[in-house]
C-alpha cells in the first residue's frame, strides 16, 4: 500500500515540475526498491543529466547500484557505489556501499 502510495505521490510531483532533480532522485529510490531497475536507470540518470553537480547527486548513483545489484551486475554496481562515495564522501549509504565491500560470487 505505502509503496503504490510513493509511486503516486512520485507521479504528481514529476506532474508539477518534470524538471525536478530530487523528484527524480526518489523516484528511482522508489523504483530500486519495488525491483524496477529500468525505471531507476532512466530516473536517475535523467536526474544526473538535469543536475550533474547537485549535492544530491550520490543518490542517484547509490540507486543506480541498487538496480545493478538486483540484476546481479555486480560490478556496475560496485562502480556506480563508487560514484556515490566520490560525489559525497560523507554519506553514509554511500559509505557503507564502499566498492572493496562489493565482490562478485564468481570471484
């Protein structure tokens, strides 16, 4: 229930402003977490596009590696991590999500 609410809620907000960099950051958060990587990837990198120096810019790329985790890509996603880290070293999700923490099963 919560999470069509958050689909709903994300839609009107994009409705209001499609321009809206935070808009499209949460809602490829919103995505990332009901396993929708291609809306996450088109959400957040149309985001990145809109915004590329945005101070929110980490979330973007933490749900970008969430979509690439969900798809078992899991080097893209130590990658897009890492991104996150170098776009703020003091986020804690980011942090936590250190590329060095990420290691594939075959490896």
């Amino acid at each position: 229930m919560k999470r069509a609410r958050s689909c709903v809620e994300h839609q009107r907000a994009l409705s209001l402003n499609s321009s809206c960099a935070v808009a499209l950051y949460f809602g490829a958060h919103i995505h990332a977490f009901n396993g929708n990587s291609a809306a996450v990837s088109y959400y957040a990198k149309r985001a990145l596009r809109l915004s590329p120096f945005d101070t929110l810019s980490f979330d973007a790329h933490n749900a970008l590696g969430l979509g690439a985790v969900q798809e078992a890509r899991y080097d893209k996603a130590a990658l897009h991590f890492a991104n996150a880290v170098q776009a703020n070293t003091r986020s804690a999700p980011s942090i936590s999500c250190k590329p060095s923490r990420w290691r594939s099963p075959d490896a």
